[in-house]
C-alpha cells in the first residue's frame, strides 16, 4: 500500500487539481472515442456487406429472369412456327407428288412461304442464327433431311439455303430427341458451339436449338422445326452493363464456364480443355450438386477473399436436370476500400471531439468553487431544452471560469445546430417513407404505432393521430389477434430481416371492418441482437395490399374449378343420356321384333327390306347405347384399388369367350404375368377388349393369341399379339378414338368404343397404350400398368 501510494504521489506530484482531472477526463474520453469508434466500423462492416450482397442479388435475379425469358422465347417461336400453315403444307404437298391435294399449291410455293416467314423470325429476332424444316421420314420423305433452312451470315445479313445446301441431320440429337416428344412439347439441346457439315463453325458460334413436331390433321409427326439460338447475344443481354470491382459468370449444370472474365475459358469442355466453375471456386462444388437454389457468400481465391452470389436457372421444363449457373462476384478489396473510408472520417472526427472534450475539460476544471456551480446551473438548463443561455458576468472574465463560461455558450450553439441537422435528415427519411407503394409501420418493442406512412393511412383508411400510439393488433383481424403478442414477443427476442407469415394467407383489418389480403415483411431499426440489442427494440413493418393479385388468383382459380366440373358433367351426361335411352329403345326393338315375326313374308319384299332395316337398325343401336354406358362407367367410375392377379383375371376372361376359342380353333399362350395393384374389373375388361378383338378380327388361319409381361423399372409392360388381319400403321393412333372404325359393320361387328374404353382404363390407371405391327403379321398391342398406385391417388379417389 505505501509503495503504491508514493507512486500515485509522484505521479500527480506538481500538477494541479484541474490538471489532475482534465488528465483523467481526458484519458477517459480517449477510451470511449476508442470503442465508438470501434462500434461504429463493426456495424459499418456489416451495413455495406448487406449493401453489396443485396446489390449482387439484384443483379444476379435481373440476370436470370432475362436469361430464362430469352430462351422461352426460343420455345414460343418453336411452337408458332410449327403450326404455321406453309410448314404443315409443304409435308402434304411432298407426300402427294409435289402438289398439297387440300388447296392445290406447289411444293415450290409452300416452300417460297415458309422461308418467307424464316427470314421474317430471323429480322424480328436478332439471336436467332437459323430456323429449319427438318422430315421425319413419313410419306417417303428422307428422315432428318432439311426441307428448308435460312441462315444468319456474319454481318446480320440473312440467306436462304439453296436445297443443293440443304444437309442430312437423321443422327443429331436434336432430331432423334425432338422425335420422342408429344405434340406442343419443346426440346432444348446443350448449351454448346454450333456445327456445319459435322465440324464445329469458325469462328466459334455458342447456340442453343428449339426444336419441336410438326404435326397435321391426323396427329402425325410429320417433321420439325428447329431455331438456333446464339448465346453469345443472349449472354451479352444476360450480364448487362459491367459493374466496376465486379466479375460475371455462366455455367453449364456440370460447372463448365459458357461466360467467363477471361473468354479464353469459355466452351473449354468444346475445345478438349474443361475449364470448371468447382476448379476456380472449390467451395462452390458442393452447390452444383446439391438441392440448393442460390448460394451467398465469401469465397477464397489466390486472388484474394471475394463476395459472391450464384443462383440456378431452370430455362428446360421438360429437362429439368439441365440448368445454367449465373453468378457474380466482388472483390473484398472493395469493401475493405469503403470501410477504409468509414475508418478515417471517423478517426477525424473523433480526433475533433476529442480535442474540443479536452478544450473544454481543461477550462472547466480549473476552478471548482462557484464558477463551477453556475456552470453546472447552465449545464441543468440545458439538459431541460432551454438553448438561450447568458453567462452574463462569467464570460467577461479572464480567467478559467470566464473561458468555461465561453465556451459552453458555443457548444450550446453547436448544440442547436445538430438538432437542426437531425430534424432535417428526420424530414428527408420522412418524404422517402411516405413516397414508398407499401404501407411503412414503426412499431415499439411492445407493438405501438409510432411511425405511419401516407400508403399505411390509405390501405386502412384510419388518420395519421387515430393510428399513431394505439397497438398494431387494431389493424389486425379480430380471429387472430389473440396469438399476435406472442408471435411479437418471440420476434423482439430474436429479430431479423424476413417476412411475416410464410405459406399462409394474411388479412389486415380497414376502419371500416373490412379485411384487406396482405403481405407483411419484418426489419428490426437499430440492431438485430437478441431483444433489440444495438438498437431500441423498434420493428420497421412493411405492408403491400394484395387484392388485385389475389383477385386474379380467385379468377384462375374459378375458371379451373368449373372447367373441371364442365368435364365432369360432359361425362355424367353421357352416362346418363346412355341409361335413359336404354328403355325407349328396348320398346321399339320389341315391337320391331314383333312386326318382323307377324308380318314377314306377308307383305311385299319391301316391306320385308324395311323391317330388316329397322330391326337391324334398333339392334345396332343398343349395342352402340350399352357400349356407350360402358364407357361412362369407365371414366365416371372412381377405380376401387386393390391387388389384382392378372393370370387370374385371364382365366376367367378365356372362360367367357370358350365358344369362340373353341369354334374357331384359336391357340392361346400365357406367358409371366404379375400381381399388381389396380380395379379388378377395370383391368377384366381391359383384357376382355383386347382378347375379343383378336379373336374378332381374324385372318384365314387359326388365331394364335400370345400374352405376356416384362418388368420395366416400377412399371409393367403388357403384351398381346396375334396373327389376325393387322393394322396399317398410319391409324394407329386413330383406333384408340371413340367411334373410330376401320372396317364397315357388314365386314365386322362393332360400336368402336372398345379400344377408347381401353385406353381410358390404362390411363386412369397411370400408364400408356399403343400399337405396333406384329412379327409374323397380325398386331401387337401394347400397354403399361404401375405395379403400384400412388398413394395420393389412392387417397384421392376413396375421398370422390
């Protein structure tokens, strides 16, 4: 103790009490202007790092939306080419000998139409590089071959091909794929170099192809259109202006560079050389594979630590595993140069606090007596608010008390002045929050108004006084404002930047009771720490009023519903229509029935003509009415799901056609068949259709019927083939329609509602049926069943 006492005492030996004071006052305003200053550039690193996230977001959202609406572009013009009227004319005209048998135009002419309209879609679209007719082979045209082809040559300046130009594609991909697809549905190739002749064009063209069926009247895939689109243009619209401290890159699904800061690394994987997004940035490797949409973050380079923000692009509808990657990145060299800025303006400015601290510390301390006093009395006044302070005789003196007094009188001053520089700067946010389309809330920590906007006072139609002070729960609806302070509660002790409500919709209450939809997003003001911490606890609220969207939903919504009931009612209609017919019609078949046994024979042989007429007449038309109810009964039918052994279910379907098997002589062979899950009777007379038909339509010889099925993933392929008549191949799609005939009812008995009952039952059952050419003649038929239905469907139907 006494060594530490004489220390002291050396130290302060010699100075004077203000001295001794403004030398500890001094130290420890040099402490504080530390650790504020501290504080300040901690929260100023993390205000500018969301600035500059943000900023690459903004950038990167703008870049995909442009992205995947250039391409769908791409996908619209495919399907509005295909079904132009010269693209399906120019099949018809080189099926029929070079003349279209509907209007009487050339090929030639068709052909002059179409590449009118190439060249216009070229003009219209400056990414387009070339738009094509390409055959499928039908009416013995030459598979993949290019019927019409117009180019973009460099310069902008457009061709048509002349047809000794014209190529052979049959092995490309996009012909083989684009072949596969349904009608209305659009292939999307890779996103790589374009190729002529079988060799990749130079200079170097990066594309990707639309293409999509030609298809005519009957539902034949005729051809198809294809569009190249230059991505060199499309990345170029992509990226926009460059930003400065900024770089910009695309990839491929596999992390392939397709736009690079440096274009040597562009297409590598084309030119034997993979330049990858996992090799530049390892730590984005684990974003390519996994299910993630976007990634944010910081990265590390040999270049240095880098801000980054990369989303994916799904632009394929049909091939959703190919995808592009758009990301952007920031060197932190331009944060660190941002906060190197915040570091020095607040070192100055704490160096001129400071000094004005000591300055005035050193006068005050100087005399401790009544001068001290006085000012103390001033320093009370104007903790009060009062500014117009007189030292009145104290600033007259030379002494310490006099400079003091001097001195407070022009920090009162500097005082007012900051005041006035805050309500100016409370003025500016002020303008911005009112000018704002949502309504903006300041709420407190214990959910009072304290801040409206001018959108906030229209969207729920109270006054400005009426809404300030009063709880936010009065712009809530009355159901569910009694979990609201506990939902706020939970937020104050955790708060962060997101919105309200999440997956569910959400009402604000109006003055007048009525309820607006809404969307709500939370930002704590002033620090997002536990409770409010760095801050007061104040919750910004940002309200958009919905109601036109919402609106516009209910519509959409509407019109599927009462198309689905329109489709359900057709089909009522017709079970119905069918059913009441029945009878009526059972009345004039007896009577017809009556007459052809009383009267035949007695009358002249036109009288006998008619009667046979007629009686075959009603006969034909209730096997058309029962054929018809049957059919209704298949697609009104909710499908009673339950196991079903197909070997048994052919068993008892070659019990009800014995007669038939028996007279004709046909032979039967059952192959491995499954149990599966489905409608027992649905699947019977499935079987029933397609078995009665091989017997039906029979060639000269014996039938020979062959049944069987092969597992194909979580599906079954059904088989049956027979040596009958067969089908010509060009109505194989066309048998599966109701009412659809091939053969007069003279030849073969029929209403042509069996195989349209059939594909009905497959595809309420999940699968697909379809026609090909037996082996040794005759047909194959064949159809898919799902080993077991979805439980959704399922579900579904047991709730129907």
């Amino acid at each position: 103790m006494t060594a530490s006492h004489d220390l002291r005492g050396s130290i302060f030996k010699g100075m004077g009490l203000a001295t001794r004071i403004a030398l500890v006052a001094g130290l420890v305003g040099l402490l504080s202007i530390v650790a504020l200053t501290g504080f300040i550039l901690r929260g100023s690193e993390q205000i500018l790092l969301d600035r500059d996230t943000q900023r690459l977001a903004g950038n990167v959202a703008v870049s995909a939306e442009r992205l995947r609406s250039l391409i769908e572009y791409g996908r619209q013009d495919a399907l509005l080419l295909a079904k132009t009227p010269p693209a399906i004319g120019t099949f018809r005209a080189m099926g029929n000998g070079g003349t279209d048998p509907q209007d009487g135009s050339t090929e030639a002419l068709w052909r002059d139409r179409l590449a009118a309209i190439f060249e216009g879609m070229l003009e219209a679209r400056p990414e387009y590089t070339r738009v094509r007719l390409i055959s499928f082979g039908s009416d013995g045209l030459k598979d993949g071959h290019e019927i019409v082809r117009v180019n973009r040559l460099p310069g902008d300046a457009i061709r048509r091909v002349p047809e000794s130009e014209l190529q052979d594609k049959s092995t490309r991909p996009f012909v083989i794929d684009t072949r596969k697809l349904a009608p209305g549905e659009v292939y999307l190739s890779p996103i790589d170099f374009e190729q002529d002749q079988g060799r990749i064009v130079t200079p170097h063209v990066a594309a990707i192809r639309a293409a999509t069926p030609v298809v005519d009247e009957r539902g034949r895939k005729l051809g198809m259109v294809l569009i190249n689109i230059d991505m060199g243009r499309i990345f170029t619209i992509v990226r926009g202006p460059r930003v400065q401290g900024t770089d910009y890159f695309i990839t491929n699904q596999d992390g392939d560079f397709l736009a690079h800061p440096d274009p040597a690394r562009n297409f590598g994987f084309e030119r034997g050389i993979r330049y990858r997004l996992q090799q530049d940035y390892p730590q984005l490797a684990p974003f390519l594979k996994d299910g993630a949409r976007r990634f944010t973050g910081t990265l590390d380079t040999p270049q240095g630590r880098v801000l980054a923000m990369a989303v994916k692009v799904d632009y394929d509808p049909l091939n959703t595993s190919q995808f592009a990657i758009i990301g952007q990145t920031m060197q932190a060299s331009e944060l660190d140069a941002s906060l190197l800025a915040v570091r020095n303006r607040a070192l100055a400015a704490a160096a001129v606090v400071l000094l004005a601290g000591l300055l005035a510390i050193a006068w005050l301390t100087r005399s401790l007596s009544r001068p001290l006093r006085d000012i103390s009395d001033m320093a009370v006044a104007v903790a009060r608010g009062e500014r117009q302070i007189d030292p009145g005789a104290a600033r007259q003196r030379s002494d310490e008390v006099g400079a003091l007094a001097r001195s407070f009188e022009t920090m009162v001053q500097r005082v007012e002045e900051r005041e006035r520089d805050l309500l100016e700067a409370e003025a500016r946010t002020s303008r911005v929050i009112d000018v704002m389309p949502e309504a903006i809330l300041v709420t407190d920590r214990d959910g009072i108004i304290r801040r409206v906007n001018d959108r906030a006072i229209t969207i729920f139609g109270y006054g400005r006084d009426e809404l300030l002070g009063q709880p936010v729960e009065m712009l809530i609806p009355e159901r569910s404002r009694a979990g609201h302070p506990a939902q706020r509660e939970a937020y104050v002790a955790s708060p962060e930047i997101r919105p309200m409500g999440a997956g569910r919709d959400l009402y604000g209450r109006r003055k007048d009771g009525r309820e607006v939809p809404v969307e709500i997003a939370l930002a704590p003001l002033g620090g997002q720490g536990a409770g409010g911490q760095g801050g007061d606890g104040q919750i910004v609220v940002s309200v958009a009023d919905i109601t036109a969207r919402k609106a516009a939903q209910d519509v959409l919504r509407d019109t599927n519903e009462k198309l689905a009931r329109s489709n359900q009612e057709l089909m009522q209609f017709a079970y119905v229509a069918s059913h009441d017919l029945q009878e009526p019609l059972r009345m004039v078949d007896s009577y017809m029935g009556l007459i052809e046994r009383r009267y035949k024979g007695k009358l002249d042989s036109d009288a006998d003509e008619f009667i046979g007429y007629a009686v075959d007449g009603a006969r034909r038309m209730k096997r058309l009415i029962n054929d018809l109810l049957a059919y209704s009964r298949v697609s009104n039918r909710p499908l009673r799901i339950g196991p079903v052994d197909v070997r048994a279910v052919l068993d008892d379907v070659l019990a009800l056609y014995d007669v038939q098997i028996r007279g004709s002589g046909a032979v039967v062979e059952l192959g491995t068949l499954p149990v599966i899950e489905g409608d027992a009777g649905q699947i019977e007379r499935l079987f029933a259709n397609l078995v009665g038909n091989a017997l039906k339509f029979r060639s000269d010889h014996s039938p020979h019927i062959s049944i069987g099925a092969r597992r194909k993933g979580d599906m079954w392929e059904f088989t049956i083939a027979d040596n009958g008549i067969g089908i010509d191949p060009e109505f194989n799609e066309k048998i599966f329609e109701i009412f659809s005939r091939l053969h007069s009812r003279e030849q073969y008995e029929g209403t042509g509602i069996g195989l349209a009952a059939c594909r009905r039952i497959v595809e309420l059952h999940g699968g697909m049926i379809w026609v090909e050419p037996g082996r040794n003649g005759g047909s194959l038929f064949l159809f898919t069943l799902p080993e077991r239905q979805k439980e959704q469907e399922s579900q579904k139907e047991e709730a129907s």
